[in-house]
C-alpha cells in the first residue's frame, strides 16, 4: 500500500484503545517479567479487579472490561489470601460491580490448554487475559527451545482472535536478570517470545521493606509507540495493622535506577 506521508503525518493524534490508560493498549501481546518473589501474581490480581470494576490501576484510569484470569502458579491457601488483599486494599468495592466480569480459572489448564483458552475466551470475550504462568500454563517442555515457543505464541494469538473483543494477552514470565553476551535484562527461556509480543515489562525489586511490602519497579522495555514511557516506583502498603488486611500499592514516576520521584499525575 502507498502511504501519502505528508497527509498521514497532519491527520489528528488518535489514542488507541486502552486497557490500562497510557500503561497497557487494547488488543496487544505483553509480557511481564520478574524474578521470583516480585509480586508479579499479586500486582496482576489488583490490576484484573480494577479493570473489571472500572477502577484506577497504580493511578492510571482503567476502561472497565471482562477479564479471564488463568492462574496455574499460585497455591490455594496463596491465591485465596491475594485476593482478599486485593479486594480490602483496593476499598471493599461491591462484588456486584466486578465479580461478574472477572473469570478466574485455578489450575484447570490441561496439555490441552489452547483448546481450553479459545473455548473460554469465545465463551466471556474478555478484554485481557492473563496467562500465570507461562511454562506451567502453556505445558512448555523444553523453555528454551524458540520452535516450542513460537507455537505456545500463536496459539496465543488463536486465542485472542477467539475472543474477538480487541483481547490483550498478558503472559507473566520469570526474568533472567542478565542475557550471558549482551548483559541487559531478559526472559528466562527462548528468545522467541521477546521477538513476538508487543510490550514486554519487568518488574523487579526495590530498596528496602520485606515481604509483602517489598518495594518494586516496573519498566517498560519494549513499549513501541504506546504504553508505559517510564519506570513506575511502586511502594505498597497495608490498610491497618492488623487482620484483616488490604494491601495498596502506590505508584511514582522514577528515574532510571531510582527509586524516589515525582507523584504521577494521572488522576486528572
């Protein structure tokens, strides 16, 4: 196709659809990445229940859509507590607003997962999905092996074009905190998914706290022309000191490798 440039260029800025607003695009494949024990679980519970509630994400306004959630990662007694930390941190919002937009599958992922996803997502048309996590989920064999990967990502996209909702995917992959040749962060495994997907962010700890309350950042690596510009210091928090506890993560705009910064100025 010829592309009159000079006219392109003059045509008014149009937002894409947004997920999550100037943080996540609609109909996009996203990985996020982070070693063990980030938080990764827990931040994508809170960011699913606000989306399906309509609610901010980290102060980015969220556009309230159905969200399928496949957890094949997190025991019961874990999932559970996630949950009601999530649900307490984020104001006890009435079940009745979300809970019908939120489709939580536990561990119900077979070899035949593909099959499972596409079924489902035909079923609920979410606007995201989340995949939790990607070895376990997608019965991936060999982690390392491009070929496999590369058949797990299309069959990713079988999924979302069975969703036909603009359906971003989120696959949470574990980070291989330095590449052996090019010495920058990447995903544990086979180069594939990097190559693929649209967005990749990682997620990785900060200084101080412990816990729960570990502080953390999140960084867009591979943004393309729309999502997250800049690393998110996110601190979180309790609602009380005792049980039954919320936790509430708040969000600063960082400087690379800082942790302190100015207050981001979503909430307009």
């Amino acid at each position: 196709m010829n592309i009159d440039l000079a006219s392109w260029i003059k045509e008014p800025v149009t937002d894409p659809l947004w997920l999550v607003k100037d943080m996540i695009p609609r109909g996009s494949l996203v990985i996020l990445a982070g070693e063990h024990g980030t938080g990764k679980s827990m931040l994508m519970y809170n960011m699913v229940m606000a989306i399906a509630g309509g609610l901010p994400f980290l102060g980015f306004p969220t556009v309230q859509t159905s969200v399928l959630y496949f957890d094949q990662e997190n025991g019961r007694p874990d999932s559970k507590r996630y949950w009601q930390r999530t649900w307490r941190g984020l104001g006890c919002p009435d079940p009745d607003l979300w809970a019908p937009s939120l489709h939580f599958e536990w561990f119900t992922l077979t070899e035949q997962w593909a099959k499972q996803m596409r079924t489902l997502a035909a079923e609920h048309k979410p606007g995201v999905i989340i995949v939790d996590t990607a070895t376990p989920a997608l019965r991936i064999k060999d982690e390392n092996d491009n070929a496999e990967a590369s058949r797990s990502i299309q069959e990713l996209c079988q999924v979302q074009q069975a969703a036909n909702n603009d359906t971003t995917i989120i696959i949470l992959k574990h980070e291989k905190t330095r590449d052996d040749t090019a010495h920058r962060r990447t995903v544990r495994g086979a180069k594939a998914w990097l190559g693929a997907v649209d967005i990749v962010m990682y997620l990785s700890r900060g200084r101080g706290g412990s816990g729960s309350l570990r502080p953390t950042v999140l960084e867009a690596d591979k943004p393309r022309a729309f999502g997250l510009q800049y690393p998110l210091a996110i601190t979180p928090h309790w609602t009380q000191p005792e049980e039954p506890m919320g936790l509430v993560f708040n969000a600063r705009r960082a400087v690379r490798g800082q942790e302190n910064a100015q207050q981001i100025d979503h909430l307009d």
